[in-house]
C-alpha cells in the first residue's frame, strides 16, 4: 500500500481544531463513563404477543473504548446505533491500569458469553477504538473467539503496531502496542479458518497511527475490509456521523462474509 506523504495544511488544521474541540468535550463526559454499565435484562413478553425474531437479527453490539479511556466515548455512537432499529448495545469499560492485552482479552472473552447467556444469542458485533479493537482482535483472533463475534469494527486500531510517542512506552500495553512486539507478531501468525468478518476504519489524518496505514488489516487468512476516512483525526472516529453510518452498514451487512479490499471509503 502507498504511503500518504502529503496532506494539505488547511485539512490537518480542520482536523486537529476538531480534535481538540473533540476532546474539550469528552473531558466533560468523561466521569459519567467512570462506572460499568449495568447489565440490561430482556424483557419478556406474553407468549401470546412475542413476534418471531430471524436467528440473524438483533445480534448484540458490544463497544470497547482505547487505551486510559473509558465507555464515555461511545455517547454519540450509540445513540446513532439505536436510532435505526433495535440492536442491543451494552459498553464495557476495562480498567486503566490493565497492562496486558492478552489478560484484557481474555477478559472480554468472558464478558461476551455473559453477554449471549443473558441474550439468549450464540453471537454479537464488536466495535472497538483504537486499543479496544487490538484487545478485540486479539480474543478473535488468538483465543478462540471468532466463534462467538459475527464482525470486528476497529476505529484507528494500530494492527501493524504504532512508532508514536516514544517515552509513552514506559507503559506496557503500550510497549505491546509497538511494531514488533509480542503481540503484533501473534497476531501475524496464522489464523486458518477464522470465522470473523473484519471492517477497520482507517484515518489519512490520524496522528496517533504512524504511520496510518497500521490501521488496516493486512491478514492473508482474515477476511477484512479496510475502509479509508478522509479529514478527520484519531479521537473523530467514534463520534463522526459519517464513520457512524458505515458503522451500522458493516453491522447489518454482518452474516454477509466480505473479500480483502482497500477500496471502501468514507469522505
């Protein structure tokens, strides 16, 4: 894939004014997104009244925010997710301090079979940011769960592994997060037979992808697709109406397998 090496200033200006407004804003939010969400339980209708649900329909949507962020982050995704049709989504929050992708996925792992013990579902979507969707990748991936996730959405998620910011490194998960780490080489390995469809959202102005094509998926056994977003940086991702509405689209296209292609994109 050809490297992006010019970006117009005005556009990288746009970006990052948005960036920060962005920003300014989740701060607000941010303590409201500081306690896991509580568990929604289905209610139960008559039998008389129940109406019949295809085995496809209603998949649950799981959210899984990045790295020292928490469910805050998904306020305006998931409002946009619910007001077309009745999809369940519940947020999970892992805890700033986990160091360890493999242990957070394994986590997410068990959180997954509660989530379809209580739905009464063999399978859900997983839309994740940034980390979240390395963490997703990996519990797919590397553990089995490509059983139980129908499609992987990765936000800005560093698949190749991310050069930025060289002292955050200090940080194991970080440090996990590098081109060539343990994880990033796993995750190279292959992966016959893996059952989950991949969609990752990539951003030509992401400045914490460096580069920014270590948001694609290049996987020969994975069936992915790479959609490309214009003009919008890193934390833009998961309030941008436009990603919001291929989001849904991959979503509902879910039981549908899709080929490689870098073709896709968002303006």
């Amino acid at each position: 894939m050809r490297r992006l090496r010019h970006v117009l200033p005005a556009a990288l200006l746009r970006a990052t004014a948005l960036e920060i407004a962005i920003l300014a804003g989740h701060l607000v939010l941010y303590p409201t997104g500081l306690t896991p969400e509580r568990p929604r339980r289905k209610r139960t209708a008559p039998a008389a009244h129940r109406l019949p649900v295809a085995e496809g329909d209603a998949v649950p949507t799981v959210l899984l925010h990045g790295f020292v962020d928490n469910r805050s982050v998904f306020v305006l995704l998931r409002r946009a997710l619910a007001r077309h049709g009745p999809r369940p989504v519940e947020c999970l929050n892992y805890s700033p301090l986990t160091c360890d992708i493999r242990a957070a996925a394994e986590l997410l792992g068990r959180h997954v079979e509660e989530i379809c013990a209580r739905s009464g579902r063999r399978q859900v979507d997983i839309v994740g940011h940034s980390l979240g969707g390395l963490i997703a990748r990996y519990y797919v991936q590397r553990l089995g769960g490509d059983h139980r996730v129908r499609t992987l959405v990765t936000l800005g998620t560093p698949h190749s592994g991310t050069s930025v910011a060289p002292l955050a490194g200090a940080h194991p998960i970080v440090r996990q997060m590098r081109p060539g780490s343990s994880v990033i080489e796993e995750l190279r390995m292959p992966a016959p037979g893996c059952r989950t469809r991949f969609v990752s959202f990539w951003s030509d102005l992401d400045r914490i992808m460096v580069p920014v094509e270590t948001a694609c998926i290049d996987h020969p056994d994975l069936l992915a697709q790479n959609v490309r977003v214009s003009g919008i940086g890193h934390l833009a991702l998961p309030v941008h109406p436009a990603v919001a509405a291929g989001i849904r689209e991959a979503l509902e296209s879910g039981a549908a397998a899709a080929g490689p292609s870098d073709a896709a994109s968002v303006a």
